[in-house]
C-alpha cells in the first residue's frame, strides 16, 4: 500500500491495523492446523522435502575429519510382518480334533469300517475367555492339643493364619480390585462404565463402591510402596518433569471449575530401572516441585515454565522438542522456504538427525561427539536467532523469545551424555493420564486425586519395567496388606516392578492383557 503523501497519525494506524491483520490471520491459520492439519511435529508433515536442510552449510558448521561419520547415519528398514505364529506364540494352545460321527465311519462303497489314517492340520483360531464372576468363601481350620486339654483342662487352639483383606468389611478381593484399577488406569475405563460392565456380570456394585475401593488400596497398600520408589527416583542422575491439568470437583476454597495439577516425574535414561511417579497438587505453583525434589542434586529435565526454576542444586536442561513445536507453529501456511521459522525448525531438524546418529553410543561417547558436531550448530542457531526481528505478538515471536529465554537451559544436555535433549520422557509418561482424562473428565475429591496420582505410578512404572500391569497389580493386592499390616516394611523392595522375587507371571508380556493366562481344558 502507498502511504506516501499522508499523515503520520494515518500512517501509524494503517500499520497498527496492519499488524492487528497479520496477527488475526496467523491466529485463524494456528487453530485451522489444530483442527483440520497434521498433529505430528516430524519434519516429512512440515517439510515439503523431508531431506532439505539447504539452510545448513555442512563444511562449516559439521566438519570434523575424526568424525566416524558412517556410524551416525542408519538406513531405515521396515519390520518384517509378523506371522500369525509369532503373534499367539506366548499363549497357551488347546488341540481341538474333529472326528466323524460314529455312524458315519462307514467306506460309502462296500460299506466296511473306516479307520483313521492320520491328521490333517487345518487352521488356528484365537479364542477368549469371558471374564468368570464368583463368590469366594473363605474358612480356615482351628486346631486343638487334646493331650494339652486333658493334661491341664484347658483348650490350645491353634488357627491357621488368614491373608489380611485388601479391603475391610466388603466382598472386595484382590483380583476384582485389580481388575478394577486396571480397567481404569490401564485402560482408562471410568468408573460409571464398569459399574454398567459389573451388571452386565449379574451384579450391582455401584460407582461409588468401586471409588472406595480404589482409594482405600491407593491409601493403605500402595503408598508405602510409593514412597521407596521415590527413595530410587531422587537417587537418580536425571528427572524429567511435567505436569497437567486435573479439575477436581470438591476441594476446600476452590471451585469446581477451578483447575488443579497433576504432576509427573520421571528417571531419565541413566541406564538404571525406570521410576515414574505422579503428585497431585492444587496449583501450578513451582513450590510443589521444589519440595517434592528435595534432596535432588542432578540435571532436572523440563519445559519452558518458570516454576522449575524454584528447585534449587539442580542443573536445569531445556527440552528442543518444545523449541521445534514453536517453529513448527510459526511456519505460514504457505511454507515458504526462505521464512525464518523454517530455518528455525531446520536447525531443531538438525540436532535431532545427530542425536538418533548417537542412539548407540556410551553417555562418555555421547557427550564427546556432542561437543564436536552438536555444539557448533547450537552456536549457529543463536548467533542467527539474534538477527531475528519478528512483529510483536506473533508466533514467530514467541518461538524466537522461547529460545531466547532457554538458551542457558538448552545447551546444558551437552554437559552429560545422560542428557536427553527433549522432555519426551515426560510428556509421554503423562500421556496414559490424559488420555483417561478424556473418558472421566475430573476428580470428585482430593482423595480420588490423590489416590489416582498413587495409582497411576504404579502401573506406569510397572510398563516401564516390562511388567504385565494386571498381574502386577494382582500380586501387591495380594501380599502387601498382610506385609503391611504386620509391620513387614523392610520387605518393600521385594516387591519393586525390578525386583528378581516377583512372579514370573508379573514379567509377561503386557500387551498379553490379564486374560491371557486361563486354563485351557484338556482334551
């Protein structure tokens, strides 16, 4: 537009309305992508051509002739399919035979007696079995010395030791409580839809017993085991953190529309068994996470949120996966390839292509091949984010000042090769939570939280550590109230997802569900 000619006052608020546009416009295309585009942030879905990376000039930022380059590029193979074989070869099989009928074991043309020759294999089938409801009762047999009682005229009765309850006064067993908390933290199955699911089986539990039922074994079974994993966790060299949103309908001066959070933290990948614990809290507040790391001396993996700058002794690493979101939402519609969020997102491109190069290295190795060929491209990328001038209010400006913000942060992964240069870790821990967030939508109560958040840890890190969750879940509801109860504390860590005491039944494989091990008539 020609503005020449007029006076400054019209000209300034041209440009502020031409500006207030560009802003309009970049907010109708974010929530148009959000709606209607691609939600993964991979550079194929962003990129017109997955392989350009024509802004990055490889003699002068890459070049390094100690560089063993051939070990950083791996060719991409698909998987091999698996066979019908392969998938059912962990489950028990039954042999079914199909026979003639007696009356019809006769030769059609002389009429003499068939007589079998041999079996043909035919097909395999993968068969279920339904969920069995039943009543268990419970007796156990008293013992009395009649030599003792005729001796001294007095009874010695001896009974045989009873299993505590998992939950008092109720029909609760440790498989029907298993079963529930599996169907909601696993399967993310809420609460009024098992109640339909008990009824279907013949019988009426109501959502609200189901509810007791959680929080009573979240509270009096799981939380001691819940606070020996946090002994591992705070012990651990790397943390990653985050957190969500969590609405919890009647806690003490809020409202129900108020949003309270849950809180996840996890073991980084320093090598040693996973640990991965939520903590519900009513605030975003950066004292929560400053308390509940107390005692932690490691490199604290998170966002951008400033909260996390309260945890003191820590060193704080920024998370690269968060900067190329920002690009990634900063790119125009159009794409166009001489825009600087493109550049900004080729240079996010960059690190992660060197980090899948250094997926099989050493922490000592990484760490040294990070130095080499990582650090000169953050180099790089801020001494270009410094000639970026981007108009206020945009999403361009949002990623340059993010990085801008975090640039101390996201350079600290190249001190240790422990490091992680994106919070994944985290964000995918947390995912199992949302995704049931969707299906429940909120809390009732503080208890509920609470018990979720405890309920939540121990199936997550059960999955991290290769366990089947239900038969996990199966086997603490079963051991820890006597061990418990009894004061038995110091044979905690035999139940730990890692420990070699566990069932064998506990390590197999998860994706078997808890119906996988019935048993199968015999033939």
């Amino acid at each position: 537009m020609n503005l020449e000619g007029l006076p400054a006052p019209i000209i300034e608020y041209i440009n502020t309305l031409e500006t207030h546009i560009d802003q309009l416009t970049e907010i109708v295309e974010k929530l148009q992508k959000r709606q209607f585009g691609q939600s993964s942030e991979k550079a194929r879905y962003v990129l017109d051509d997955p392989n350009q990376l024509s802004f990055f000039n490889e003699a002068e930022l890459c070049a390094d002739e100690s560089a063993p380059e051939p070990e950083f590029v791996r060719e991409h193979t698909r998987k091999p399919k698996r066979t019908k074989e392969e998938l059912a070869r962990d489950l028990p099989v039954k042999k079914t035979v199909i026979e003639l009928p007696e009356d019809e074991r006769v030769c059609g043309i002389c009429e003499a007696p068939l007589v079998p020759i041999g079996q043909e294999f035919v097909r395999r089938e993968l068969n279920i079995i339904p969920a069995q409801v039943f009543v268990e009762e419970i007796y156990r047999v008293n013992y009395d010395c009649l030599l003792c009682e005729e001796e001294s005229e007095q009874a010695n009765i001896v009974k045989a030791p009873v299993p505590e309850p998992v939950v008092k006064r109720g029909l609760a067993s440790p498989s029907s409580v298993a079963h529930v908390l599996y169907q909601k933290f696993v399967n993310a199955m809420p609460l009024y839809r098992q109640e339909q699911d008990w009824k279907n089986q013949g019988l009426l539990i109501s959502r609200a017993t189901l509810a007791n039922w959680i929080i009573y074994v979240c509270q009096h079974w799981f939380s001691p085991l819940y606070d020996l994993l946090k002994t591992y966790l705070l012990a651990s060299s790397v943390i990653n953190a985050d957190e969500t949103v969590i609405q919890v309908l009647r806690e003490d001066g809020k409202t129900p529309q108020s949003e309270s959070r849950m809180w996840v933290y996890g073991t980084g990948n320093t090598g040693g068994p996973p640990v991965i614990l939520f903590e519900y809290q009513p605030s975003r507040s950066g004292e929560h996470a400053k308390r509940f790391l107390a005692g932690f001396g490691g490199y604290l993996v998170t966002d951008g949120y400033i909260g996390y700058n309260s945890v003191p002794g820590v060193t704080h690493c920024g998370c690269w996966q968060h900067v190329r979101r920002k690009w990634s939402d900063a790119i125009p519609k159009t794409k166009d390839k001489t825009g600087q969020a493109l550049k900004g997102f080729e240079f996010c491109e960059r690190l992660f292509a060197l980090e899948r190069g250094f997926a099989g290295m050493t922490p000592e190795e990484r760490v040294q091949v990070r130095q080499k060929l990582s650090k000169p491209v953050l180099e790089a990328y801020f001494k270009w984010l410094e000639t970026v001038d981007p108009l206020g209010g945009s999403k361009l400006r949002e990623a340059v000042v993010y990085s801008r913000n975090q640039k101390k942060p996201l350079m600290s992964f190249l001190l240790d090769g422990r490091v992680e240069i994106s919070n994944n870790r985290a964000e995918n821990a947390i995912r199992p939570f949302c995704v049931g967030r969707k299906n429940f939508l909120f809390a009732a109560t503080v208890h509920g939280a609470q018990s979720s958040a405890l309920a939540y840890s121990i199936v997550e890190t059960a999955k991290a550590n290769g366990l089947n969750p239900y038969q996990y879940l199966l086997y603490l509801l079963s051991e820890l109230p006597s061990v418990i109860t009894e004061g038995q504390t110091g044979r905690l860590p035999k139940f730990l997802p890692w420990a070699e005491e566990l069932p064998e039944r506990c390590r197999r494989d998860a994706a078997l569900g808890h119906n996988a091990l019935v048993n199968i008539p015999e033939d």
